[in-house]
C-alpha cells in the first residue's frame, strides 16, 4: 500500500506511543515486521524553539524507515514552519503525522492533541498550512471525537481528505474515553466508508487475530497496533502470518528474554545506562508478563541500575525457568 507516495511493505503500523516507540522498540517492531513505524509525538513547539530534548526524539536510524514523525501543537504558523523550515530538509523522515488523539490534560489544556477535534476550524488551517509548504505526505490520527456528544470523527476526516492529506488512523474512542471502554470498530467502518483516502484502524488489537478481525470488521486499508505490542514486537509478523494463511507461531520464553536483553542493550546505547536502564524496566515486565514466577525477578531487575545486572538476573530467570 501507499501513502502518498511511500510504498509501504506492509499494512501492518505500529502506533506512535509516547515513552515507547522510541529508536530502540521502532527497530526491533520494524525487525518483527511493521510495515511503518512512528516516533512517539514530538511538541512542534519544541522543535520551533530548538529544545534539545524534543530534538532527541527525532533521532531516526536508515534502518527503520519508512518511517512517520508524529507532531503535536495547535499553531498553524508555528507548525507550518518546522514543517517548512525543518521537517523537509531532513532525507531520514518519510511521512509527517499531526497529533489530534492524546487525550492527556496538559496537552488537551494548550489546545493540542484531541482538543482539535473540538475546533474542525483551527484543523483545517493547521493542515493548509502544513500541507501548502510540506515536501513529504502528511497524515493524521484521530479519535471518534471529544466525548459521546460531539463524535465528529467523519467530519474531520472529510475535512483532511479535502485539504490534502495522506491517510487517517482513526482510534475508535472518544478523548474521555482515554483509554478505558472498548474501541469501537463501526466507527472505523463509518470512516472508511465515508473518505477516499487511505483509512488506517486503530484500538484494541491484542492478539494476531484481532487484527485479521479489524480488516474485516471495517474493511481498513492498514491497522496501527499501540499497546498489544508492547513486550510483544512478535504481533506484527503473527498477523501476517495469519493474513498469509500460514501457521501462527507463539515465541519461546528464551525468544522473550533474548528479545529484552537486546532491547536492553539498544536502549543503553541510545540513552546512556541510568537513563537506559530505567526506561527498560517498564518494557522488561511486559516481555515477562504471563511467564511463571515472574514477580520476583521483575522486583529485582525495579531495584538494579546497571545494564550488566538487569542481564545476568534475565538470564538466571532464563536457566530457572525457560
Ligand atoms: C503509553 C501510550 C502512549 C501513547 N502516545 C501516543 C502518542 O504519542 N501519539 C499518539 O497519536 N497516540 C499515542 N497513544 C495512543 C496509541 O497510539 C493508540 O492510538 C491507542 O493506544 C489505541 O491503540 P491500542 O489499543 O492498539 O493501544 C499512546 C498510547 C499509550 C498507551
């Protein structure tokens, strides 16, 4: 499939997640066979002011591309000049993405995220200034709408498609919904339906056959996958497979922590090792997650700080256990 014009080698994404898909998880995601990965959102305002931490996030390997950069902000201006200015000088950066999902209060109360939703106005300035000066296919992710009051997911998908843009991934809740309730796959449908544009489904893909499920459920052009595929990269190629009609293969507890220790190593060498292996544990406890006697190695591996420790607890687990 395309998105403007990036060939995609799969319809398979893995959704932008702040505080997960960074370089390291993108990598082995897109190892694990993602057709495209985003970065987590990047604050179009810290890339206009030159914060270096914002500027980290950006950090992009050949290797995982296609890739999309996902941004947030609710300043047309603001935004159509780091697009202008920034975003089109760099070769590594594939797709650009705007944010009109997070539902979290300190992005909704700058006007940023799922509080566009609110103002189909301001979103469509957003996008004509973005998509006037943008060398690169601009896309958006979206929710149904702000609450079960104001669900105007279509209205704003239609006004995307007018202005340009890419593709949609549509998360089928409200913002008040953040995260809790069940992602509602007829919404998805209804959008598909209703736009020309590349339609991309989203929410509540767990298992391999969610997925199937959700192409068929809404007749989709590709599904992103967020939270099923943390400590669990294997979802991709597992779908695929299904897709294929090839046999499903559940990884091995000794794929798991192998798995973990590289993301461990990959980790430390993106982010330095206090930061690294902090920023690991979260991800440890999800590949454990399901194993046997698994809480006291995840209590341990909470309390170590060095890379060399957190390994030699996953591999005794591995003799122990695997
Ligand atoms: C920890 C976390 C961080 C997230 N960060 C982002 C983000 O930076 N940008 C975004 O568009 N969505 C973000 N999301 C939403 C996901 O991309 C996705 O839309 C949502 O989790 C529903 O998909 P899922 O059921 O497959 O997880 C985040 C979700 C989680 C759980």
């Amino acid at each position: 499939m395309y998105i403007g014009s990036i060939e995609l080698k799969n319809n398979i994404i893995l959704a932008p997640m702040a505080g997960i898909t960074d370089l390291s998880f993108r990598t082995i995601c897109k190892e694990k066979g993602a057709g495209l990965v985003f970065t987590e959102m990047v604050s179009s305002k810290g890339l206009y002011y030159g914060d270096k931490a914002t500027n980290r996030l950006t950090k992009i390997d050949d290797w995982e591309r296609p890739i999309g950069i996902q941004i947030f902000g609710s300043d047309p201006k603001i935004m159509g000049y780091i697009v202008e200015k920034d975003l089109n000088q760099r070769d590594d950066i594939d797709i650009i993405d705007i944010n009109m999902g997070c539902p979290a209060p300190k992005i909704v109360k700058n006007q940023d995220g799922s509080a566009l939703m609110k103002n189909p106005k301001l979103v469509r300035e957003i996008l004509r200034s973005v998509i006037k000066v943008s060398q690169k296919p601009v896309t958006i992710k979206i929710r149904m709408g702000w609450d079960s009051n104001s669900i105007n997911g279509i209205d704003i998908a239609k006004i995307a498609e007018e202005e340009g843009v890419s593709a949609v991934t549509v998360h089928g809740r409200t913002r008040d919904m953040f995260y809790s309730g069940k992602a509602d796959w007829d919404f998805i449908a209804e959008v598909k339906e209703s736009v020309g544009i590349p339609v991309i489904g989203n929410g509540d893909i767990f298992e391999p056959e969610d997925g199937v499920a959700l192409f068929n459920h809404t007749n989709c052009d590709a599904i992103a996958i967020g939270r099923g595929s943390m400590g669990n990269p294997w979802i991709f190629e597992r779908i695929q497979n299904l897709l294929d009609g090839k046999e499903d293969r559940i990884p091995t507890t000794r794929e798991k922590i192998y798995m973990a220790i590289r993301h461990l190593n990959m980790a430390c060498d993106l982010n330095g090792e206090r930061v690294g292996v902090k920023e690991m544990r979260k991800h440890i406890a999800w590949y454990l997650k399901g194993m046997k006697n698994s809480n006291e190695i995840k209590n341990k591996i909470n309390t170590v700080e060095e890379r060399e420790e957190v390994e030699k607890l996953l591999m005794l687990y591995l003799e122990k256990e695997g």
